[in-house]
C-alpha cells in the first residue's frame, strides 16, 4: 500500500468514525437507547478467563478482537461525551 493510498484510508477511516460518535450521541439521548449503549460498552466480546485457552501466545484472532472491543468503548465514550456537551 503506498503513502498516498494508506493516507486516503485513514481519512476515510476517520470520517467514519466522525460520523459515528455524532449519530450514536444522537440516538444515546433516547433513554433506552442509551442503555443500550452502555451495555454494548460494558460487554466483552473477548474470550477471558478459562473459556477459551489462546495459548501462551494469543494469536491475531484474539488480537482484533481485542482491538475491536477498545473501539466500540471509545467509541461509545465519545458519543456519550459529546451527549453531556448538549445537556
């Protein structure tokens, strides 16, 4: 992947993301949406404890999955932040 592509990903990436954060804040001001949200942030999708051994090393699975769940966690933080800015 070249610099320029990689840099057109991102941006692309990023204003996903953008949008995102700002629909989510919206939908969070609904009561029971925002329960909804905070649960979806709380939950883990992540394999812990003994229910599914990665090994020594855990492989890349693991690895994404993890990545994914701190996202949805930022994600969802930022949506409730931006929520509190309108409050």
């Amino acid at each position: 992947m070249t610099l320029q592509n990689a840099a057109h990903l991102e941006g692309r990436i990023n204003a996903h993301r953008r949008l995102l954060v700002e629909l989510l804040s919206v939908v969070a001001a609904i009561p029971e949406a925002r329960e909804a949200l905070l649960a979806m942030a709380r939950d883990n999708e992540t394999v812990i404890d003994h229910e599914e051994d990665p090994g020594v090393e855990p492989d890349a699975a693991f690895a994404a999955q993890q990545i994914a769940d701190d996202e949805i966690r930022a994600i969802v933080k930022a949506a409730m932040a931006r929520l509190e800015t309108r409050m």
